[in-house]
C-alpha cells in the first residue's frame, strides 16, 4: 500500500511537470491531481526533492539491475545513453521547474554512483587511489551531462560513435594526435 501510495504521488509530480507543464511545483498541486490529503505527501516524503530523489533512486536501481545483465561495458554505456536520450524531453521539462538546482544535483549523484558501480564491477581504476578514482567519475559523469544538457538530433543519429568515444575516454583515455611537425621530434 505504501508504495503504491509513492508511485500515485510520483505519478502525479510527472504529470504536472510534463503533461502540465507547471513551472513552479508544490505540494498544493501534486495532492490535488492525486487526490491525497497534505498529510498524506508529507507522510511519504519529506518535501519535493526527497519525492525528486525516490524517484531518482527508483529509476537507478532498474537501470543498475537491468544493465547488469549486459556483459559489455560499451554496452552498459550504449543503455544508459539510450535511456538518458530518450529522457531528455521530460528533464528537459523538470529542469524548467523551480526544483531545477536540486533535481540536476540529484541526477548528477545518481549518475555518478551507477558510474561507480559499472567501474567496480568492470574492475576500472584498480591501480587509482578511491580519491583519484572518485575524481575521474566526478568529471566524466559532468561531461556526459554536459553532452546531454546539449544534445541535438545528430547525436543520436551518430549515438554508437558517441558512446564508442565516450567509452574509450572512460576506459583508456584517448591522447591528442601528433601533429606532423612535431612527429619526429
């Protein structure tokens, strides 16, 4: 009952959000479209961002146990972007919000941490220190968002290249072409 209750109340917050398109979204207006006393938000959840992060949460736990049954990491990347890609539009709409700096935040967290995950489960970064390694995430988990806080209709058209770079920069790192002059030095 109880999480049926948080799945109504998240219903209703995607429903503002993107159906509606509310700018500033309240308490008053998610228990109104769902039909619950105030009483009842504030007993499923603290305040918005708390609701913002269930439902962050919610959803990285079924990307984490979904991506764990692909073998590649390539691949895991490849699934994050698609799903992130197809994303785009209702975040696009929630960053539209006055919940926009706490909801990037969030988004950003969870990045990082199913990042974390897939790195220790591939085994990357064994040779950094966990600072040196949590550096490493933290930049290229800001980089993917940059890539989506911008990405356009050619990008998913060019996707596999994308993640394909994307994945090597996290893996290996790709270092700068030589120019010809410098060559034979």
């Amino acid at each position: 009952m109880q999480a049926e209750m948080k799945d109504a109340i998240a219903q209703a917050a995607k429903d503002l959000v993107i159906n509606k398109g509310v700018k500033k979204l309240t308490v008053k207006d998610i228990v109104e479209e769902c039909h619950i006393t105030r009483q009842a938000f504030y007993y499923h959840f603290e305040d918005i961002p708390a609701l913002l992060r269930w439902m962050l949460e919610r959803d990285s736990e079924k990307t984490i146990l979904e991506a764990k049954s692909i073998k590649s990491g390539e691949e895991k990347l490849r699934y994050f972007f698609l799903l992130a890609v197809h994303a785009l539009p209702y975040m696009k709409k929630g960053m539209g919000t006055n919940y926009r700096y706490e909801l990037e935040k969030i988004l950003t967290q969870h990045i990082t941490h199913l990042f974390e995950q897939i790195c220790d489960e591939e085994g990357l970064y064994q040779n950094c220190s966990r600072m040196e390694a949590n550096l490493i995430l933290r930049y290229h988990c800001q980089a993917i968002m940059g890539l989506l806080r911008s990405w356009t209709e050619a990008d998913t058209a060019n996707l596999d290249q994308i993640v394909h770079v994307t994945y090597r920069l996290i893996t290996e790192g790709i270092p700068p072409l030589q120019s010809h002059e410098n060559a034979g030095v």
